[in-house]
C-alpha cells in the first residue's frame, strides 16, 4: 500500500501526533528531570522503542524522533558533545523502525525534530549564527534516515522558529513548525503570537500552531483567533495541566491544596505538577473543539501519555488499537449495571 504523504493525510482528515517524550521518559525512570537530555536512545533504546510503540498502540500517526533537547549545546552543558550524533542517529532509527510497523492499515510517518536552543538571544549574531548550526547538522541527520516529516516545536523566539523552518525547507520535506509562548503572552522578541503565526504561513510553513508551554484553556483562544486567519494547516499539542489566565504556562503554577509536600527545589515545576493535571476528557474536549474548527494535527504534549493520546483519537472519531481497552465502567464492580444491590449502595460510601 503507498504510504500517503502528510498533506494528503491532512486533507483527508485528522492526524494525531504524541509527544511528550521528555516527561514521559523521565516518569519512568531514563532520563533526570532538571537536565532533561535524551540519552535513552543509547542507553536504554528498548525503553524508547517501547514507549514508540505506547503511542503507536494509542493512536499516533507519526512516530517523532526523540531529540528533544538532543542538540549540541545540552550536550556541551553535560559534556557529552562527542555522543551528539550517535545519539541522533540512533534516536532517528528506533522511530523508523516502528514507523515501519504499523499497527493500523499503513505505515505511520517518522518525523525528525528540531526545537528551541536555549542560547538564540535577540541581537546577538554569534548565537544565532551557533543555532543555525545546530539546526542544520540535525535536520541533516533526519534527512539521512529516512525522515518523512521534520517537525520544528517549542519555539519561543519568532526569529528562531523562523530560521529553524528556513532550515527545514531546505531539505525538502513537509515542514510542522509549532510555537510556545511564555507566560508574557508575546514572542520574547516582541512578536506578537498571532503574527508569529501569520509569518510562518507566509514562509511556507506546510503545518502552523502551538505546543507545550499551555494547557489547554490558555492554548485554546490563540488558535481560535489563528484558524479564522490561516489558510494552511494547523496543529494543536497542549499539555495536559490546568494553567489560566493568572498562570499561563506550566512554569509558575502555583501549588494547589492537595500538594502538602512542596518540592526541594521550591517549584511545582516540574516535578512536583501532578496535582495540576487535566482529566482525559479535559483533553478530549479539547482535541474535539480543535477539530471542530479545522485544525487537523492534533496531540499532546509534555507529560503526555499514551491514554491521553487514544483520548485525542477518540475525540476526533477515530477507533484505534488502543480502543479495545477505554474504560468499561458498565463492569465496574460498584458502579456498574447488573451487579448486587447491596454492592451498588456501597458506590456512595466507599
């Protein structure tokens, strides 16, 4: 069967993408929160190819290469710079790998990425001429391994998610560039989010929209506003905790009454969030009101998880491998149908 291209696929309907790697990986013990580096790949890749195939099972269209964080400067900051390209490299082949083995009808789509530096500076020449570098060396690599899309994400800076889909366009493939304003609800070089947008699709972006940073009640209303604008495709990729209107973005969310243990580190972010998280149908409501509106690219991001992915999924009217497995709460020992009386009294004093 011919592998349908991500436009095509985007025509035709919803695609969703997982991510969320980061959190996800380190909940389950690979990687150190804080320093978030993505040395699963070589350390433990059956970890990585087995949350791959989590997000494969949930529903996911494209199988995104984890290197997130995987550039050279987080690799100086931890002086591993010299495991910068095999850790690529490898993170690029366990994607191509289970993109190779669908659990649905055909092949899913491996995605190489690029995301923010941590050193482009507005005004500064020589972090940007080292961001250029960075961004071209990886999209390099995705390139050489077979990558169908690449996918450029968490941009906080315009210029960067500019240069970074400049990048892309060069190699030739389907370009995904999404967005992360922080908490000033601007670009931190003064863009406005709404504009940052409007640029890219001028630029040639194929897919525009946001991730990470915002949950979905402080995402949504800037989609709502670019849909009405964009001509091209959108995306959509929240993360799953409650932020608002006083609280934009995961970074500054104040501890809230069930959190009686405050962090070492004084900070709910970012390992001490939990209490903070939206339920499922949180984010299915989300995912659905998106879709709604003609946004078709559509996923969770940062501490994302594979039943937040089948929720995603289900929400858009898809039945996933996954599906067989959503909650059955008609067999629930105290809250289903058909079970003892006395068992259905206890549901209200358990």
């Amino acid at each position: 069967m011919k592998k349908r291209g991500l436009i095509e696929r985007l025509n035709q309907g919803p695609v969703i993408c997982a991510e969320g790697f980061l959190f996800e990986i380190e909940k389950r013990g690979y990687m150190s929160s804080g320093e978030f580096v993505p040395m699963v790949s070589l350390e433990n890749p059956e970890a990585l190819l087995n949350l791959h195939r989590d997000f494969q099972h949930a529903g996911s269209d494209i199988v995104q290469a984890f290197t997130y964080n995987g550039h050279r400067e987080k690799m100086r900051v931890i002086g591993k710079e010299e495991l910068l390209e095999p850790l690529n490299r490898a993170a690029l082949q366990i994607a191509k790998d289970v993109a190779k083995s669908p659990l649905g009808k055909e092949p899913n789509l491996m995605a190489g990425n690029i995301s923010n530096s941590n050193i482009w500076k507005e005004g500064d020449n020589e972090s940007k001429i080292e961001v250029h570098r960075m961004f071209s060396e990886m999209v390099e690599w995705a390139v050489d391994e077979g990558a169908d899309i690449l996918i450029g994400e968490t941009f906080y800076y315009a210029e960067e998610a500019y240069t970074a889909l400049d990048i892309i366009q060069k190699a030739g493939l389907p370009s995904v560039i999404t967005i992360a304003p922080m908490g000033v609800n601007s670009m931190m070089d003064g863009v406005s989010v709404l504009d940052t947008m409007k640029e890219l699709e001028q630029r040639g972006a194929d897919v525009v929209g946001m991730n990470c940073f915002r949950g979905p009640e402080t995402m949504m209303p800037y989609l709502r506003e670019a849909r009405k604008i964009l001509k091209c495709h959108m995306a959509a990729l929240p993360i799953p905790y409650r932020t608002s209107e006083e609280h934009p973005t995961f970074f500054n969310l104040p501890d809230d009454d069930s959190c009686t243990c405050p962090a070492p580190h004084g900070r709910t972010f970012p390992t001490a969030l939990e209490p903070l998280l939206c339920n499922r149908y949180e984010i299915g409501q989300f995912a659905k009101d998106a879709y709604k509106m003609g946004i078709n690219y559509l996923g969770v991001c940062c501490l994302g998880n594979p039943m937040l992915v089948r929720e995603v999924a289900h929400a858009v009217g898809l039945t996933v491998p996954a599906s067989k497995y959503r909650e059955k709460m008609e067999n629930h020992f105290m809250y289903g149908k058909d079970i003892p009386k006395h068992m259905k009294d206890y549901g209200n004093k358990a």
